[in-house]
C-alpha cells in the first residue's frame, strides 16, 4: 500500500509539472516540442533532452513565453552561444530558441540593429555589404548575436563590447528593457545584464572601404583554418587565458593534446579546444576536462578557469 502510494505521488507530480509546462508555452506561436533532444542544437552535438523547447516567432511572442515561464514559477534558458556543454540528462524547464528572430536594420550612423537570433557570419556578410567596419574581429564565430553578448564572445582581434551601443530585453515579466552599452558590465568571456532574454543588440559600425574589410576577414578566417578544428564538433575555446599565458599552451605544455576519454579529445591541432569525434558524451567531456585541469594543478601549479559554460543535468 505504501509503494502505491509513493507511486501514485509520483504521478501526481509529473502530471502537475507537464500541465505547468503547458501553460508556459500556452499560445506560442512559434513550434513547441516536449523531450526535445538539444544535441542537434549546440555546436557540440552534444546534449540532452530539454523538458520543452519553443522557438517563438517575434519579440511579441518572446514577451508571452518568458511572462508565462516567470508566471508558472518554471526555469528558462536561451540557446545561442556556442561555448556551452548541455549535460547528459538536459535541461529542466523552458528552453528557448531565438532561430526565427533575424530581422537587420540600418539605421543612421552606421549603426545596424540586429535581432538576437541573427548568426554573426550572416551579420558580418551584411556589414561588409554595406562596407561598414567593426565586426571584422567576429570572423569564424558561428553564435547569435544574443549570444555572443551574453558571453562577450571575442578573438584576439577584439570582442563584443567593442562594437555594442544598446542591447533590447525582455525581462522575466515579459517587458522590454533598453540598456545602453554604458550601464553594461563587460568582462573576459561575460557581460552583467539585467535578467531575461537580448532580443536584439544595436551595433555601433563605421564606414569602411569593402575591399579592405573583406580581406581582413578573410586573413582571419585562414588564420581560424589553419590553428582550429573547425571540421569537427567543439564548442570553441574551453579554458580562460591565464594572465600573461595561453590556456592552449598550457594545456600542451602539459602533454595533453590527442588525450581523449571516451570519443571527446583534446584537439591535435589546438590543445585549447575538446572535439567531438562522433558520439562524445557530455560525461566524457567533463571527465576530460576534470584530468587537464586536476594534472595542471598539481604538476604546473596553474589553475585553469572554464570559458565553457556548462549547463543541465548530469
């Protein structure tokens, strides 16, 4: 009588939590999928099931879903950058996809108004379309806007902050909120931002010869090729730069470049980057991760921080 009692808890409680589910994506006009695996939607191909995953149509319907998400008391988290690990067991909750938000406006001043779910490739060939100069340092990034705001994605050519005038929200309630550049705290790898989801970013660019812009790019791109693994799944730099060092020199200082546990390896190419050879586990990424950093540690006295973000359940 007892088991059955525990078992039809249980029952109650999934019940309950699929119904909140539902009303937190209720009247969204964009696709919902339930049990959604996120492997197909992370650089890594890695990554479990999310509880519910909705891809809204417009900034409208992302003010609807993060109100009810808010509203239903549910987490919510925004797909977008590329330098995170999705553990195994997913992510509870809501997961949003910006995929359908990629209008870009020109507006005076060489500015460009970009919504959050533009790819930066896609932002970059519209820039050098209209010779306009300042994103020549994102070349190779393959994230959102969005994204790489939240992450202040950056190369050694410079980083997001160096071209953001104004970042759009909606917050948790489901209002939008206009941050300047200047109220934003940018640092290495993140940005300080008031909660909710950047649905659009305002870009401060600058005339530019397109010549000259697209051949920088280019030099970039071959230097991307020529250093990274860009044929296989990674999700770009996995350590932060100790000061005054590279994290990838460190890292092959230390004997590690080609180590692998289970089909996660560290690059060959650049120690710096984990790839995927094929069906990679987020256990066996973070098993990777837990033996360059503990050996680092103990043998060259240097503690190596994540740029990666890691997220969901194990």
């Amino acid at each position: 009588m007892k088991h059955r009692m525990q078992t039809d808890g249980t029952q109650v409680r999934l019940v309950r939590a699929q119904r909140r589910l539902e009303s937190a994506v209720a009247g969204v006009l964009g696709a919902v999928r339930f049990n959604e695996p996120l492997k197909e939607y992370t650089s890594f191909h890695i990554g479990g099931p999310a509880d519910v995953l909705a891809e809204p149509v417009d900034v409208e319907d992302v003010a609807r879903l993060t109100k009810q998400t808010y509203e239903q008391a549910l987490p919510l988290f925004v797909l977008g950058g590329t330098n995170v690990l999705v553990r195994d067991k997913g992510i509870r909750g809501v997961v949003v996809s910006l995929a359908k938000l990629r209008a870009i406006k020109e507006e005076p001043g060489s500015v460009l108004y970009a919504e959050g779910g533009v790819g930066m490739p896609t932002l970059i060939g519209h820039a050098i379309r209209r010779s306009l100069a300042g994103l020549e340092w994102a070349a190779g990034i393959p994230g959102t806007v969005a994204g790489c705001v939240v992450m202040n994605a950056g190369t050694r050519l410079g980083e997001m902050k160096d071209s953001v005038k104004a970042v759009r929200i909606v917050s948790p309630k489901g209002e939008l909120i206009h941050c300047p550049a200047e109220s934003i705290d940018f640092r290495y790898r993140r940005a300080t931002l008031p909660p909710g989801v950047v649905v659009g970013v305002w870009l401060q660019l600058r005339a530019g010869v397109r010549s000259d812009i697209e051949q920088i790019v280019k030099d970039y791109l071959r230097y991307r090729r020529d250093t990274q693994p860009l044929t296989l799944p990674s999700a770009g730099c996995v350590f932060k730069n100790p000061l005054n060092d590279s994290a990838g020199r460190v890292v092959e200082a230390a004997g590690f470049k080609g180590t692998s546990v289970g089909d996660a390896r560290v690059s060959t190419r650049h120690a710096n980057f984990i790839v995927n050879q094929g069906h990679a586990s987020a256990a066996d990424v973070l098993s990777l991760i837990k033996k360059v950093r503990s050996r680092i540690a103990r043998k060259m006295g240097i503690k190596l921080e994540l740029e990666l973000k890691i997220v969901g359940e194990a």
